[in-house]
C-alpha cells in the first residue's frame, strides 16, 4: 500500500485558484444590472409605508379608547381590553422599525413614542404626586415618561401582570392621558 500524497489534489487546487484569479481581473464577468423600475419607491410608499402608518394611526386611537375606558370603569374585563389594544398597537410599530427614517426620525416622533428604558421613578412620581395628569401634561414630558413603555409598565406591571387592584386612581389617570398623547403622536 502506498503512502497518499499531497500532490495529486495540489495542482489541481493551483488551477482553480489561478482561473479565479484571472476571471477575477476580467473588466466584466456578469451582465449589468438594469435600473430599478420607475415608480417603485412611490409604490412601495403606497403599499407598505402609508398603510403601516395608518394601521398604527387607528390601533392607537383604539388604546387610547381602551385606556380612557380602563380609567372610567376599572374592571378586570377593561384591563384585558386595554393589554390587547396595547399589544395589537405594538404591531404596526414595530413593522415601522423597518423603515425607520424620515419623519420618524428628524421630527422625533420615536423618542415620544418608543423610548427605552422609562423612567420608572420618575413615572412613579408622576403617578404618586399632585401634577395634573392630561394629554397636555403627558405631551410636554422627556420620553423615558411616555410613550408605549411607559404605558406598558403601569398597564402590565414591572413583573408584566398586574391585576385592576393593584392601579391607583392616579395610575389609571396617567395611562389614559398617556394613551391619548400617544394617539397624538401617531
């Protein structure tokens, strides 16, 4: 029996690489690509961008229904309602996140909607002091006190379950103005 060799899968290794090599010289290996099809970025803005943004326009009218209701008539049932609406106005949202430049960007329409982390404290403060809680209240705070994350942690707790118990008149006052500058914002 004979001892195999490097050699017989050298060379042919070494002309591979040397075609590589030359193909990868060449001025042209493959066809140009045609331009994009005119219309399209209008296209897509009308397909996927607009109805993104309406879809979360109307969810977060719909939280900040759901949220007004809560703090009207706190129940269990109006809880659930209103962590339904939260999550189904999530979606949109974070379907926006693909996209996330021009308006959402420049005019700071993310830092008031979506910020991360919240202010715990500070929400607290706001929940445990004598600040009126309303739409233009909430609308002139820093993000880290509005916005979705901010309604999710009084809404689902530090723990993400809550009980209708647990939210004080104050709290149930911070989400819905809370929901209400959100629906603004959206």
């Amino acid at each position: 029996m004979r001892p195999m060799t490097i050699q017989p899968i050298v060379r042919p290794l070494a002309v591979v690489a040397a075609c590589l090599a030359v193909a990868a010289c060449s001025e042209s290996v493959t066809a140009p690509v045609p331009p994009a099809p005119t219309g399209l970025i209008a296209q897509l803005v009308a397909d996927v961008y607009l109805p993104t943004f309406d879809s979360l326009d109307v969810r977060c009218a719909r939280l900040a229904d759901a949220l007004q209701q809560l703090a009207d008539a706190p129940s269990e049932s109006t809880l659930a309602r209103a962590q339904d609406a939260w999550r189904d106005a999530r979606v949109p949202y974070e379907r926006n996140e693909a996209f996330a430049f021009g308006p959402i960007e420049t005019a700071g329409f993310d830092p008031r909607m979506d910020t991360w982390p919240v202010d715990v404290a500070g929400i607290d403060a706001l929940i445990g002091g004598s600040t009126p809680l309303t739409r233009a209240t909430i609308d002139q705070l820093d993000g880290t006190l509005k916005g979705f994350h901010a309604i999710e942690y009084v809404l689902f707790g530090l723990g993400g379950h809550t009980t209708v118990d647990a939210l004080t008149p104050r709290a149930l006052e911070y989400v819905a103005a809370a929901g209400a500058s959100l629906a603004g914002e959206a």
